[in-house]
C-alpha cells in the first residue's frame, strides 16, 4: 500500500538549515506531484510547497519563497525538502503528501516530522 | 494568498445536521471545481473525505457531503455522530498560490 515516511526533524537554532526527507513506496513515485503540508502547535494546516511529477515546476507558499528548496530523487523514491534561514515561525509537523493532479487532492499524507526552531 | 475562510468551530447534537462553510475568492473555490475537504483528529494525520467539491473517496461515510455555491464551499455532515468530533479543512487550487488551506473548524458533538 501507499506509504510515505518523513524524517529529518528536530530541534534548530534559529538561523539554521534543515533537510527533511520523504520516503515514498507502494507507488509510482515519478508519476506524481508531491508536496509539504506544514501544521505549527494547535494552528491549522498549510501548504507549504510542490513538486511536479518530473521535478520541472516548483512553487512555494509566500512565506518560505527564497529560503525553502522542494526537490525530489525518483530514483531513490524521495522527496526532500531544504529549509534555509529558519526562523521561530517554521515550528511546525512538516508532512509529505501526494496529490493527484486532476482532482487537486491529496490521497495520501506521511506521519509527519516535528521541526522546532528554537535557541 | 489568504486562507480560505471557515468558521472556528460548529457543534450540534447526535442524530443532526451540521454545514461547515469555506468562503475563497473568485481565483480559487470560486474558479476550479477542485475543493477537497479533510478530517483530522487530534493527534493524527489528515484525511481526504471530499475531493472534486462533492465526491466521496471510497470507503468514506455518506453521511459526508459536500456543495459549492459561487465563492463558498460547504462541507455537510449528516446524522451527526461522537466519532465526528474533529477538525475539519478545506483546500483548493489557486490562480496565485496555488493551493490555499481553509482556516480550520471544529466539530464538537455535544
């Protein structure tokens, strides 16, 4: 079945990098686009970043624009996601979702990783 | 791009109907036929109940239903029950961000 395993989480000053990554099995990952889903302590979800299915087009919510990368490496099956210049506002479980494209819905999500920026 | 507007937490008693409304713009919910509604539990992970404004994925409740009037999506829980009791997302695509989460409500069962 689907599965979708972040990891690379933890604790950051802030000011730091990070990398988190997505493990992706029980699908074709390369025919799908991927995306950061992020969710900051008892706040609501938001989107953070996407991947189309060949890695050619990226796209990022405003306020990671600059400083987050989404990549993707099909042939190991893995999403990343780079995060430069962390700040306190990044705190957030980062999840890993696949949407599929026509109907613009994300099927399946990860268990999410917790980041917190903090000194 | 703002989020989508959703009130911050709906209650009703067992056996009710309750509507949960999701209010964008005319360059997201109300352009694309493409909003997709999410139940999370506290604690875990979310899940797609609706998709394609009004389409239930397999193996989700029929008590789940969902409409779209102009801007503003609704999100329709019939026969209300304690297992609802959740939060509850709406998301869309965008002209400009281009997917945008609703704010989030609440489902107390009372």
């Amino acid at each position: 079945q689907v599965q979708l395993v972040e990891s690379g989480g933890g604790v950051v000053q802030p000011g730091r990098s990070l990398r988190l990554s997505c493990a992706a099995s029980g699908f074709t990952f390369s025919s799908y686009a991927m995306h950061w889903v992020r969710q900051a302590p008892d706040k609501g979800l938001e989107w953070v970043a996407v991947i189309s299915d060949d890695g050619r087009h990226k796209d990022y919510v405003d306020s990671v624009k600059g400083r987050f990368t989404i990549s993707r490496d099909d042939s190991e099956n893995t999403l990343y996601l780079h995060m430069n210049r962390l700040s306190a506002e990044d705190t957030a479980v980062y999840y890993c979702a696949r949407i599929t494209t026509a109907t613009a819905a994300f099927d399946s999500w990860g268990q999410g990783t917790l980041v917190f920026v903090s000194s | 791009q703002s989020a989508l507007t959703q009130p911050a937490s709906v209650s009703g008693s067992p056996g009710q109907s309750i509507t949960i409304s999701c209010t964008g713009t005319s360059g997201d919910v109300g352009l694309y036929n493409l909003v997709s509604w999410y139940q999370q539990e506290p604690g875990k992970v979310p899940k797609l109940i609706i998709y394609e404004v009004n389409r239930r994925p397999s193996g989700v409740s029929s008590r789940f239903s969902g409409s779209k009037s102009g801007s503003t999506a609704s999100l329709t829980i019939s026969g209300l029950q304690a297992e609802d009791q959740s939060d509850y997302y709406c998301f869309s695509y965008a002209t400009t961000s281009p997917y945008v989460f609703g704010t989030g409500t609440r489902v107390t069962v009372l």
